[in-house]
C-alpha cells in the first residue's frame, strides 16, 4: 500500500526542518526509494527521479526554489 504524500507537513524552512526530515525519510522508505536517499550511486535513474519528485512535493513554494537545479533525490 503506498503512503500518503499530502499527510506530511510541507517543508518550510528552519522552523520545521527536523520534524519534516524525520517524515520524509519514512515516507521515501515506505516507497521504496531508500536506496536514492543515501547514494547517487548505484540507483536506477527512475528512483532518482521519483524520490526528487516526491521531495519537491513535500515542500513550500519558497522552499522548493532552494532545490529546482538538483537532479536527484540525493541531491536534494
């Protein structure tokens, strides 16, 4: 069953960064895209790209600026 993207509080800033990290990281476990958060290596370029897309997602307007340029999960 896949989890649900629009339950994580969206990424902010500062102010909610770690409480926001700790939801991301599940949210990407539990999608199977672990694998694209801890390395840029050795991923299939589909995992890379699904994990950046959903972490792009995951944040406000403002800060999604701050990660337009990244071609990865990783990365981001």
């Amino acid at each position: 069953m896949a989890g649900k993207l629009g339950q994580i509080t969206k990424l902010k800033g500062s102010e909610n960064y770690q409480g926001w990290a700790i939801m991301a990281k599940a949210y990407l476990l539990r999608e199977g895209l672990s694998e694209a958060i801890a390395s840029a290596e050795n991923t299939h370029d589909r995992m890379q790209e699904k994990s950046l897309a959903d972490i792009i997602l995951m944040c406000e307007y403002n800060t999604a600026n701050h990660i337009q340029a990244c071609k990865t999960g990783f990365e981001a």
